[in-house]
C-alpha cells in the first residue's frame, strides 16, 4: 500500500460569508483517508524513509484525527502502531465508530494508560497531535503553496487564518510566511497556545497573531450556536468544515472582522471531516431532545 497525495488538489476557492470575500485552501480535498492537516504534520515520513523504525507510538484522545493519520501511515509502512488511551468508554468499544473505527481496522493496537516515557530506537514515537519538528517539512509546502498562489493572483494585502489546537501549523506557517497568520484557541486557552508556540519558538516576534474567543468553548463539546454556524457555512457556501475546530475558528473571525478590513483572507480548511461522523450524531440527539423538552 503507498500513498501518493496530489497536493494541486488543494485549490483556493472563493467564497461569501459574514458579507465579505474568503478565500479557502481546500487542503480537506487532499485525500481520503489521509487528509487535511495531518497529511501536513506527518508527510515527512511519507516521503522519508526511516530504516530502523518497525513501530510507531503516540497517545492522545479516542477520536483524534492525528489517530487515524497514523493508522493510515503504519499500515502503509508496515509498521506496528501502539496508541495510548487515558481510558476509553466501553460505548466506543463495543460500538466502535469514526476515526477509532477506522484506526482499529488499520490494526491500531489499544494500550490503555499513560505512554511510557522511553522506548528503543525502533520505536517513533509522535507527540499527541503531530506537535513535533518534522511537522515542519509539510507546512513548509503548504507555505509555498501559498506564495505560488499569490504570486498568481497579484495579492498584495494578504491575512491567513486557521484554527489551532496545539498551534504546530499556525506557528510554522507563520514562520515561512511575511503574512500576518492569525489564530484562535480551540483546545485550551490563550495562555496555553502561546506556551505552545514558546516551545517550538522562543521569538515572540514570530508568532501568530492569537485572537480570542469572546466565550470559553470547552473542546467537543457541543454548543448549539456552533452547530448553526457549520451549518450556515454549508448552506451558503456548499463547503462543509470540521465541527470541533472550524466552528469556533469562524465564530471567532466574524467576532472580529475589523481586524481583517482592507485585506483579503485564506481560511485554511484543515479537513477534519472523517471526525464529523460522531460529532454530527451527537450534535442531532442533542438539537431532538431539545425540540422533545420545549414541545
Ligand atoms: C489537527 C487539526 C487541527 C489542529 O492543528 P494544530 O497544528 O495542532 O494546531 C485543526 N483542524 C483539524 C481538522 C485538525 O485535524
């Protein structure tokens, strides 16, 4: 099994929302099952090989996207994948479904407990996320993508936006870009992804511009007015985005299109949509028992 990603399918399409022009890089287009981000995060090892590896080690949530990528990555390699879970509620594992669905069916195996702190030198082990150096490799294509793109189309006021959860591809891009990146916390607070950035670069200078939320969304959990927006954004733009990062990333850009004003944006669309297959269910119980209480 190989995988080769055609990145021109990422194309920067045009779109109308909050009354003004976006565009967005369709980087969700990439691949099926290796799509979006973590085709960026983790195309170092796509295209290196690594001779003394047979295993690959991470940890992290029961549904991460980071999870299946690495699934799709150790199959493909032909490596063993040993995935640590804090604990895992014995729903999903008798109803296995979404990225843990297909995570196990890549063969992942299922440690539950912390990750150990050492392994030997066969193992690769990847921060929770892909938050690690060689993430690099590929946001530096994405990076160059961009410069193409608005070298082509004469662009001259430029402001890049995505959501962050550990802020690895918010900070390298801002690192190979002149434009200003801009982003918003999706999985901590403002305090937590600036000491993420802090880890991988101690330039201040550097750094993404953080815009913060106007309210504190604890991460996937549901909050019926996110929902309204990805559905809004599916309406009227015929895109459909992730529902843990992309709502709170366009609720908190229409919080501040000021900042915006006299410049066009890129919305970097992450992909993430693999994940929608247990968030949207659980969006649609929520929004029936509501409509079952008030009636
Ligand atoms: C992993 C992921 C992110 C967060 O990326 P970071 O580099 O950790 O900030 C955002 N959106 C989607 C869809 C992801 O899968």
């Amino acid at each position: 099994m190989s995988i080769e990603i055609d990145f021109s399918k990422s194309v920067a399409e045009k779109i109308n929302f909050f009354g003004r022009r976006f565009f967005i890089k369709r980087d969700d287009l990439l691949d099926d099952d290796f799509c979006g981000n973590k085709a960026r995060k983790f195309l170092y090892f796509l295209e290196h090989d690594s001779p003394n590896i047979d295993t690959v080690a991470s940890s992290g949530s029961s549904q991460s996207n980071a999870m299946h990528s690495l699934s799709v990555l150790a199959k493909m390699k032909n490596w063993k994948f040993i995935y640590y879970i804090d604990h895992l509620n014995s729903y999903l594992q008798q109803n296995p479904c979404g990225n843990f669905a297909h995570a196990i069916q890549n063969n992942m195996i299922l440690e539950i407990g912390e990750m150990p702190v050492t392994f030997g030198s066969n193992v690769l082990v990847v921060n929770e996320g892909g938050a690690q150096k060689e993430a690099k490799f590929g946001i530096e294509k994405l990076a160059n993508e961009i410069k193409d793109w608005v070298n082509e189309q004469k662009i001259e006021k430029l402001k890049i936006f995505l959501p962050s959860g550990t802020g690895t591809t918010a900070l390298y891009l801002q690192e190979f870009l002149d434009f200003e990146v801009v982003t918003v916390p999706c999985v901590g607070d403002c305090e937590y992804l600036k000491a993420q950035f802090l880890e991988l670069q101690s330039d201040e200078r550097l750094h993404p511009t953080i815009l913060k939320p106007s309210k504190k969304y604890h991460f996937a959990n549901l909050y019926t007015e996110l929902f309204e927006t990805y559905q809004s954004l599916l309406r009227e733009t015929g895109i459909e985005f992730d529902l843990l990062y992309d709502p709170v990333g366009w609720t908190v850009l229409g919080e501040n299109l000021g900042h915006f004003e006299g410049f066009e944006v890129l919305y970097i669309h992450q992909g993430g949509l693999k994940g929608n297959a247990t968030m949207k269910p659980r969006y649609e119980r929520k929004l029936e028992n509501k409509t079952k209480t008030k009636s």
